[in-house]
C-alpha cells in the first residue's frame, strides 16, 4: 500500500523539525511531501536539507504564499500523478496530532474519505477562545445547510483520501483558494460518489508559530460554500 502524507507550509520550520521524525515513526511507509510557499524562515531549505538524508521526504516548492486550497491540491495532484493509493493531510503544526493517523488508515477500509473530526463524540478543542469555537460551529451548519453534507467536520484539513477517488474528480472547477477548499473538497468528493467516514480527534493549539486563520477567510468560505450551494441545486457535475 502506498501512502503520501501532505503538509502545507508557510513559516513552520521550528514545528517541522519535531513533526518529521515523528511522522516516520508512525508511519514508516510513507511518504512525507511538504508544500512550501516559499516561507522566509527557511522552511523550505530544512525540508531540502532533510530530503537528502531520507528518500521519503519530499519537498514541492512553490514561488509565494498563493493559499492553503492551491498549497493542498498541489499535494493531490502529486499524489494523483505517482499513483498513491491513500494521502493523509494534516497541518504542520501539531494541531493535528500525528497519532490518529493509523486509525485514520484503517477507518479507510468502510469509505473513500476518513475525517478527524472534532465534533462527534469522543472529539473536542484544546485552547480555542468562545469565539473561534463559534465560528468553526457556524461555518459547519452552513456547509450542511449548502452542501448537504452529513459529515459533523467540514472544515479541517485533518484527512485521508482515498487517491482513486480524488483522480475522478474535476479539480479544474475548484472555487476556493483558501481555508473554504476544505469544505469544497467534501462536496465534491460526496459528488463524486465518495463514502465518508469519521475517527474522533482532539484538536490541539499549535506549537510554534501563530495561527493564519482570520475574519477574511471566513467571509470567503461563506461565499464559497454559497457558490458551491448554487452548482449543487442546479446539479452541477464535479467529474471529468
């Protein structure tokens, strides 16, 4: 079985250097591919560095920060491309810790699309304020609302992908360049016929670094899943 884990970078070195050799001790038959914006904390030259030494380290640099959605499906055309048959995303920051990921793979077994999921039961947050529990809850409800999805999280990054399932799909549509891709990628994966399932995580604050995250990316997931709201009422196809 062939798995590629994706981590989408902008200024995490310090967390990277902690999260890479746990990742290979976890899962030791992956692949570790790290997109990176061109972070000018030298993100980019420690993955570079750590590649040399390790055949499963993999780094895709990209010339600026052009959003974590493009950053992301980067990583499935990669996989898409050298024919993994599970990608596992993840953020680089240890908010997702990198333990799940075993029960992510085995979940795979009854779906096409595992989700770490903060909110059924046995999931929660560590260390969020009222308001930014407020706004994940509310931009949830709304992709339920919109995309008609039965998921509990739509909106973390936290994943595994069955890789044939995502080579199904039209990712020329793509609306969303930012944070609303994650919600995006599970109504078109759910379009495509994808089986979802879901695996119980505690969301954790990150370790170094802050959070990108911001009102603006919200107002663009609002207006995102709007759109994405319209296509589905009008049927709109999500294949090649």
């Amino acid at each position: 079985m062939k798995i590629l884990i994706t981590l989408c970078t902008y200024n995490e070195k310090e967390n990277l250097q902690e999260l890479i050799p746990v990742l290979r001790a976890i899962v030791p038959e992956a692949d570790i591919l790290v997109i990176d914006d061109n972070s000018p904390d030298g993100t980019g030259d420690f993955v570079r560095e750590t590649a040399n030494q390790d055949r499963h380290v993999l780094l895709l640099q990209r010339p600026g920060k052009l959003g974590l959605g493009t950053a992301t499906l980067a990583g499935f055309m990669y996989g898409i491309e050298h024919q993994y048959d599970y990608l596992v995303n993840l953020d680089a920051d240890f908010s997702h810790n990198p333990r799940y990921i075993p029960e992510l793979i085995a979940s795979m077994t009854g779906g096409d699309v595992a989700i770490a999921s903060r909110y059924m039961p046995g999931g929660g947050v560590v260390g969020w304020t009222r308001g930014r529990k407020l706004m994940s809850q509310m931009i949830n409800v709304w992709a339920k609302l919109w995309l008609r999805l039965d998921s509990m999280d739509n909106s973390g990054s936290f994943r595994c992908y069955r890789v044939a399932l995502l080579s199904r799909i039209d990712w020329a549509k793509t609306i969303a360049t930012g944070y609303a891709f994650q919600e995006e990628v599970l109504y078109r994966c759910r379009k495509a016929g994808g089986r979802m399932t879901e695996v119980p995580f505690m969301f954790e604050d990150r370790r170094h670094g802050v959070t990108k995250i911001n009102l603006r990316e919200c107002y663009s997931a609002v207006w995102v899943i709007f759109r994405l709201g319209l296509q589905n009422l009008f049927g709109a196809s999500v294949l090649k």
